[in-house]
C-alpha cells in the first residue's frame, strides 16, 4: 500500500488487520503521514494465517494505539518484521510492548532509522518487545513500562548499530532495556535511562 500523492502532511485514522506479506509505504515520510486509530486496538495487528505474513513498514508515523498487548505495532504472528524511517509514538499497551511487539519467530526483525518514543506498558516494554533484532540508526526513548521500559528482549540475538537507548522509565528493573534468554546482545548506547531498582 503506497501514498504517492502524500507529498504533504497526511493523516489516516484507521487500524490495520494484516493478513497477507504487504509494504506499508508513505513516500512523503515519517514527519508528514500519520497512521492512528481512536478505537481501542493496534494500529497495526498481523493476524494468525499459516507461516505468518512479512510486514515493512517505511515512513509512516503510527500513533494512538491502544490495545492488550502491542498497542501500536502488533507483529507477533508476522514471520519477518521491518521498520524503515518509521515513528512509532504516543501508543498504549495494558499488559506487553506499548509500541511494537515483534514476531515471535527469533531473530526476525530489523529496525532501521526509525523512533520508538512515548510509548507505555502497564507491564513489560514500553518502546519495544522482541525475540532479537537488527537495531541500525535507530533511537528508543521516553517510554514508560513496569520492566524494560525502552526495549524488552524475550531470546534471540541483538545487534545494535548506531542506536540510542535513552530517558526510558520503569517501576521496576530494566529501564533501558531487559534481556530475558537472550542468547547474544552486542551494541548500543544507553543513557539516562532510570528503574525503580536496577
């Protein structure tokens, strides 16, 4: 699904049932197309069909969700994710992963150039929940959960290249990011981020 007239600032009030592999592209960037809902559900849910769909996201802001768990990006049943120049912002999540929950195959996102800012968690990640990830140019920041407040890693492997993990908050531990089971976790920078213990 592409927007090639989005050469000005666009905003989409819907939310998004994924069923097939698909590319959500918003050619005028992050900065000027906005993907929200004001129903209480992700802005984007991958739903359950056979080996799970591949879903790329490139320049969209997706703002507003408000679901159980990833309250902007839904991507667990997705066999591959990709974020590319994307904002994901603003959204709420009453249990897991305010921002993006990633597949749950390991080892099956990339997230590159993109903002994962002001998401909540009423429990773990607030910006981010995965099962390992290629992090490129990327920053987590501002996000607020119980545990692993910027990026929560449930297993897999993570590489994190020129990315910032910054000014995340938990009540809890992990405030920047908690590595649960993960097998390898290699880069990143991670600043003034705060946790009610550690």
């Amino acid at each position: 699904v592409t927007c090639p007239h989005c050469n000005f600032e666009k905003s989409y009030d819907e939310y998004l049932e994924i069923e097939h592999n698909i590319t959500l592209h918003g050619p005028a960037g992050a900065e000027r197309t906005f993907v929200t809902t004001t129903q209480d559900e992700p802005v984007i849910r991958v739903m359950p069909t056979g080996s799970g769909p591949e879903l790329t996201v490139s320049g969209l802001t997706i703002s507003g969700g408000n679901g159980m768990s990833g309250g902007g990006i839904d991507a667990r049943a997705a066999s591959f994710l990709t974020l590319s120049h994307v904002i994901v912002e603003d959204n709420y999540a009453g249990r897991y992963a305010g921002g993006v929950y990633g597949p749950f195959e390991l080892d099956s996102t990339l997230i590159q150039n993109s903002t994962i800012r002001n998401n909540t968690a009423g429990g773990d990640a607030g910006g981010a929940k995965l099962a390992g990830a290629v992090i490129e140019d990327s920053a987590i920041h501002d996000n607020t959960a119980y545990l692993g407040a910027g990026l929560y890693g449930d297993g897999g492997n993570y590489t994190l290249t020129n990315s910032l993990i910054s000014s995340n908050s938990s009540s809890d531990y992990g405030a920047g990011a908690y590595f649960e089971f993960a097998d390898s976790v290699d880069g990143g920078t991670y600043q003034a981020n705060t946790a009610e213990y550690y």
